[in-house]
C-alpha cells in the first residue's frame, strides 16, 4: 500500500536519523533536505531511497560524519580543496559558498573538490548558485555504470552535470541530467516499486537489453544520444575526477555500497553575471528567451512548453499539498531505521488532513 507523508515530517525524520549516526545538525538537515527536495521535485530516484544508503556509509566510517575539508591550492578564482571522505551534500554546499564569494571577488571561479561523495541532485547546487546572482556549472564524476562506446564491460559513470541561471520572474533556469539514457537511480526505483523499466535505458551483464531493472543494476545503463553520451560523461570525468585530483574511472565507489572511499570529484563553475553585463538586463534578455520559448506552439499532445527547471517547480507546488508518496521497498527501508536509531517514522496522513 501507498505510504504518504508530509514533505517536514520526512525532513525531521531523515535529519533526525542522520544526525543520530554523528552528523551535526545543521549538516544532517542539509542531507535531509537534498533528499526530501528531490521527492518534491518529482525524482524519486534521488530521494529518500537513498537515505539508507548514506546512512549504511557513515555507520561503515566510509564517510565521515563530521566534514572537515582541506584546502589544496588556492589561486584566487581558483579553489581546490579536498574533502576528506565528508558527506558530499555538505561539501558541495560550501563549494557554493566558496565559488560565489570568488567569483564576485573575481569574475569567474573555479572549485575543485576531491575525495568526496555523491551529492545528490546537482541542480538543488547550482540553483542556489544562481540565486545569488550567478551562472553556474557543476559536473561530478561517478560510478562506472556505462560501458565504452563498442564495449561490453562498465567503466563510465553517469558523470551528471548542471547549469543553473536566473530567470527573472521566472525564478532560476535549471538543467540536470546524467548521460546516460537514464539516471541509475530511476533504475533502483523501478526495482523498489517492482516495476519493469522500459526498453533502451539497459542491458544486463551480457549486454543484451533488458526491462528487468534488477538485471539492469548488475549490468550496463545505456548512454544517451549513443556515442555522444558516452563522449560527454568521458569529458565530464576529466574536469570531475581528473583535473581535480580525485578518483576517476573504475576507481569511484557509488553510494549504494556501504563501504570503500567514494573518490567522487566535482568541478563548479560559477560565473558572476555583474561582471559580464548589468543583472537587470541580463534578467529581462533572460525573461525574453523564457517567454519566446514558452510560446512556441505545443506539439499534439502536449499541453504547454516547458523550459529547463520548471516541471519541478510545479511538481513540488503540487506535492507540499497533496504529501510525498513513497514504495513499499523505501518506506519497509525507512522503518529498519527508524527501529535501529529510535527515530518514530513520520505519521501517513491525507491530502485532506495535509490542506488543513
């Protein structure tokens, strides 16, 4: 049966359980709220299936509960810090502070980040980024979960990136994708939700397509685009993992595997828009692009055109009142928790009870 729960009792409870396994409070609500904010956006797959998971890393010591980064070169623009095994939620968010501060300072910043972890959504990162009057760019390096272009065993991650500009009236412009023909989390919600997955997003380890996401998990995701999603998440892993001193290729361990350093390295980008044009124009030429876009005549169908960021406003508008449903699979995983850290699971309520 479905398991639906208001979006700050979930918050309370993922922070709270966090914070019972030796992270700080102000930390283990902003794993919390990374989690809790994907569901609201309508992904799932980067949600509170995942709460398990960091949680099984701290108890293991594969991460460290309390993020004690490391600065390795500063250049002024140029930051490179190392992370120390630290939660990667909380590391990426002070890499945004950091790469704010110099690119006001500066123009243009770059922050490297190594021996980190995976940090979730990289668009709730450049989101905060552009709401502080820059453009942003985040890329991070992953797992291996795709193969080579013409191979047959994993030796790519997913490699997603982000880039998150202000819209205006618009609020934050915002795109986040991996470059696989599917994030590798949509593969573990179909599995918690005992679903097939559909046809293109996988192989099995014998490399023959299949909708069986258990199959899928053991075997290979498909790039996007064929070889141009290959060649991407490859460049992506050099400015991630390679340019930054952390783990590349085969050597990044992804968080659902409780133990072993991750090795994750990020790269933000952050440009600062008053250095290159006046932040009022470049808000009106970007409410200009939105509207143009926007009016473009909707295919059949398709009942309005979006641009990058929107659909998860509107989702997360919609799901603040009507709760966030979770699987049987997470919600039996969040009850495990609950029991082993003493934390109450948070109450299922009704839309009803939700709108009152």
């Amino acid at each position: 049966m479905p398991h639906t729960v208001g979006a700050a009792d979930l918050l309370g409870f993922a922070a709270a359980t966090t914070e019972a396994h030796g992270v700080p409070p102000a930390d283990a609500r902003l794993l919390a709220d990374t989690l809790v904010t994907a569901e609201l956006w309508g992904h799932p797959s980067h949600g509170m299936l995942r709460l398990p998971w960091y949680l099984a890393r701290l108890a293991s010591g594969a991460t460290t509960a309390v993020a004690a980064p490391e600065l390795v070169t500063d250049s002024g623009a140029v930051l490179v810090v190392d992370g120390c095994d630290g939660l990667g939620q909380v590391l990426t968010d002070r890499a945004v502070t950091w790469g704010v501060e110099r690119a006001r300072r500066h123009g243009i910043s770059a922050v490297g980040v190594r021996n980190s972890g995976h940090f979730g959504t990289a668009a709730y990162f450049t989101r905060k980024a552009a709401e502080r009057g820059c453009v942003a760019l985040l890329a991070t390096n992953a797992s291996p979960a795709m193969a080579p272009w013409g191979g047959r065993e994993k030796r790519i991650g997913t490699n997603p990136w982000s880039i998150a500009a202000p819209g205006g009236r618009y609020g934050a412009v915002v795109m986040d994708i991996a470059n696989t023909a599917v994030a590798r989390g949509k593969i573990y919600h179909a599995k918690e939700r005992g679903e097939p997955i559909p046809g293109g997003w996988a192989a099995d380890a014998d490399g023959v397509p299949t909708t069986d996401p258990r199959r899928a998990i053991e075997g290979l995701i498909l790039p996007m685009a064929g070889h141009k999603g290959y060649a991407i998440s490859f460049m992506l892993d050099v400015l991630a993992g390679v340019l930054t001193g952390s783990a590349f290729g085969s050597a990044v361990v992804g968080p659902y595997q409780p133990a072993g350093r991750s090795g994750v390295g990020h790269l933000l980008i952050c440009v600062d828009i008053a250095a290159m044009a006046d932040p009022a124009e470049f808000e009106q030429r970007m409410e200009t692009l939105v509207e143009e876009t926007k009016s473009t005549p909707a295919a059949p169908g398709t009942a309005e055109v979006f641009v990058p960021g929107e659909p998860e406003v509107r989702t997360a508008e919609r799901l603040r009142s009507e709760g966030i449903t979770l699987a049987d699979d997470t919600w039996s995983s969040l009850g495990r928790i609950a029991e082993a850290t003493a934390v109450p699971l948070p109450a299922p309520v009704t839309p009803q009870e939700l709108s009152a």
